[in-house]
C-alpha cells in the first residue's frame, strides 16, 4: 500500500508531463492540415490534469510547483480547444451568459430563446425533443408559436443587432415593431404576424445556420434580410466559420442546404465540457485575453494560420446565394436590405464594408432578389450622425430605425410582397 500511494503522488507529474508530450505531438504533427488532430490533442493535454482530481478527490497531494502549472495549462488548453470560436471579440466574451447561451449547433442564442433540451430534430427523435421543438419561442418581438394560425401572413426580420434593435430600449421603437404597426394600419382587414429574428452579432453565416435549423420550421411567409454591417468586420483565427461548424457538428455547411442529415444525437465528452466552460462569462474573458495575447505575440510558420480570415468574402457569398436557394426552395418571399452603415465604415473602397455591399448587389442582380439599398439612399439624404446611436455609430437610433422602416414598408408595398399567399 505504501508504494501505491507514493506512485500515486507522482502521478500529477506523469500527468502534466504527458499533457505537455500530447500538446507538442499535435503541433508537430498536424502541420496545419488536420485541425481536428490538433483541437483532439489539445483537449486530451487540458483533461488530463483533472483525471486525478476525480480519482483522489479529498487525497489530492501536487508535489511542489506541478500542480497550479497543470491548471494553468488546463485553462490555456481549454482556450485551444475553442481556438478563436464564433464569439464577436467586441461583444459577446462578457455577454454569453448573462445576456446569450452558447449553443453548439447555432453558436449563441439570446438567453430564453430555445425551450430546454431543443435541438434539431429528425425523423428519429424522440417524443420529448419534438415536444421541446413544438414550445413557443421567445423573440424580442415576444414569444411565437412554430404553428402558425390559419389565415395569419407570417413575416420574420432576420440580421445582426440593427435588427435586433440594439441600443432601442423599447422594442415599439425599432423597425420590425414600426413595419408590424403600419401593415396594421394599411391592412386593417388582414392578419400579419411579423417576428424579430435578429440577433446581435449574427453574420449571413449564422443567420443562414438558424433558418435552417429553426426559423424554417415556423413556414414564413415572407423575410427581410436587413444586414450587412457584422460581415463587414473582419476577424482573424485559426478557422474559417465553415470549417469550425464541421467540427462542431461533423456535417458540411456547403452539404447541409442540399440534402437533410442528422446531427449526431450524442455529444462527446470534449464539447460538453467546451460548451459548459462557455456559459461562464469570467471564462468567455479570459478566452478574449488569451486569444488578444496570442494573436500579438505568435508567429505564423506555416504550420497553423492564427491570422485566417474567419469570414471571408468568398464564404460570404456562398452563404447568401445558399441563404436565397433555400427560402426559394421552401417558397418563402425574400427581400435583402443592405443595412444602413456610418459614412466612416465606407471610406475605404477596399474596406471589407464596400466588398460585402458589392457582394449583396452582384447577388441580388444575379440572383433575382427583390432588394433595397437602404445603405445608399439613407447616405444621400441624411448627415453623417442623424441616424445612428451618439455613443456608437455602429447602430441606428430611433430616428433611423423610423426612416428604414418607411423604406421597407414603402418597398414591400411596391413590391407587392405583401399580397396574400396563394
């Protein structure tokens, strides 16, 4: 028994050194070619420190310095699992937890969204996924049944926080809530639904992602996508939003929207603990610290590019000719509006604001999509600061959001999107 223990008392050394081994093993072997290797790697070397926190428990002896330097690499190596995940460095570190959830197949959701337990559903599903799938589901426009009411025209805004309506303390003020009180007026005899499907620091990316996973379900009858601004933006990591949502679900984003497949039904032991690590604001904050540290300091050798656009204009693209096949597809009316941006995001012709706006236009000509370029109309008529928040000209105020919506309204009306479903 003696000699047990004292291997026992060496093994928080054994541990930390075969931690170090893994780590090193999936650097020098991935050659930045299979990141899954290295993401498993990293992982494996950040549990390992805990295996003998949960077979010691209350007997837990670290020899000298072994034991707070293996913790530390645990926290580093649960960073490197995530590796520049799909959290907005600007808003969302200090945000998902209080005001988001992290969710592993749509990323992040406003916090109160998605019933408990929901997730895609297939065929196969059981009772209670479906019956988690059937709940209302809260919007800032308020909570909405997935069956819609007979005779009810369905309209769903879908984009970034502008649609969202961020920096509009009362949701009446913002545009969706104007759009709904104007075909009310204009409509008295017809029933409209209209729900605020934005969400803060969604991309075309995830916004193709959630209508395909969920809003598909609640058979709109019309969308307005009003975006543009969050694609704008560049980030840079070790993963594209492509490649990071296969290795998160193991489906093809460019496969998903052609043919149905099943998300696998269990989560490994790996993204659980990510996805519950990330439900802590402190720890979404230090990701943000480490990522800011990394990202100054690290060399790119060739081996893994922590510098890759995570969104570039390419998938940018892909993402909205894929966005507009799949609501042809499912007969569903579309309008993109490209959202209103401060004059200062679009002085640069080579800025990733222009490209992203151009990339809208050549998909809309292309494409045949009703469109409102609601960006340059609102440039020609108004001065730079009347439409958007003082304290951040990312976002427009009341007065903006007043002004896209008569634009809209008056573009649907002439659009006659609004004319009764057949």
């Amino acid at each position: 028994m003696p000699r047990i223990f004292a291997y026992f008392n060496r093994l928080p050394l054994i541990i930390f050194l075969l931690a170090f081994c893994a780590a090193l093993a999936g650097w020098l072997f991935s050659g930045g070619t299979d990141t899954l290797l290295l993401n498993c790697t990293l992982w494996i070397a950040g549990v390992l420190p805990l295996i003998f926190v949960f077979i010691h428990r209350k007997k837990i002896r670290f020899i000298g310095f072994v034991g707070p330097l293996a913790f530390c690499f645990l926290l580093i190596f649960l960073e490197f699992g995530l590796r520049a995940g799909p959290f907005n460095s600007r808003l969302l570190p200090l945000s998902v937890g209080r005001d988001f959830v992290a969710h592993r197949f749509l990323f992040w959701v406003p916090k109160n969204m998605l019933p408990e337990g929901w997730r895609p559903v297939s065929s196969e599903d059981s009772a209670s996924a479906k019956s988690a799938k059937d709940q209302d589901l809260e919007f800032r426009s308020g909570p909405a049944a997935i069956k819609k009411a007979p005779g009810v025209f369905r309209i769903i805004t879908m984009g970034g926080s502008n649609a969202w309506g961020h920096g509009i303390d009362r949701y009446e003020d913002t545009f969706t809530a104007l759009l709904d009180r104007n075909t009310k007026q204009e409509f008295p005899d017809r029933s409209f639904e209209w729900i605020a499907g934005g969400v803060k620091a969604f991309r075309i990316f995830h916004n193709l992602i959630i209508y395909k996973l969920l809003l598909r379900d609640f058979h709109p009858d019309l969308i307005i996508f009003y975006s543009n601004v969050n694609d704008g933006v560049i980030m840079r990591g070790p993963y594209t939003y492509h490649e990071l949502f296969k290795m998160r679900t193991g489906v093809d984003i460019t496969q998903l929207w052609i043919t149905e497949h099943e998300f696998p039904k269990k989560v490994n032991i790996i993204s659980r603990i990510q996805d519950n690590f990330r439900k802590l604001r402190s720890y979404n904050a230090m990701v943000k610290w480490i990522r800011d540290m990394r990202d100054e300091h690290w060399n790119v050798d060739g081996k893994f590019d922590v510098k890759k656009d995570v969104n570039p204009p390419s998938q940018i693209e892909a993402n909205m000719r894929a966005f507009v096949e799949i609501t042809r597809n499912d007969g569903v009316r579309l309008l993109f509006a490209d959202a209103y941006q401060s004059p200062d995001l679009m002085t640069d012709e080579a800025s990733r604001a222009i490209q992203v706006q151009a990339i809208m236009k050549k998909v809309v000509k292309n494409m045949d999509v009703h469109f409102l370029p609601v960006n340059d109309i609102l440039h020609e008529r108004y001065e730079q600061g009347q439409l958007t928040l003082k304290t951040d000209s990312g976002h427009i105020n009341e007065f903006g959001n007043d002004k896209v919506a008569k634009l809209l309204f008056q573009k649907l009306v002439d659009d006659e999107l609004l004319k009764p479903a057949s």
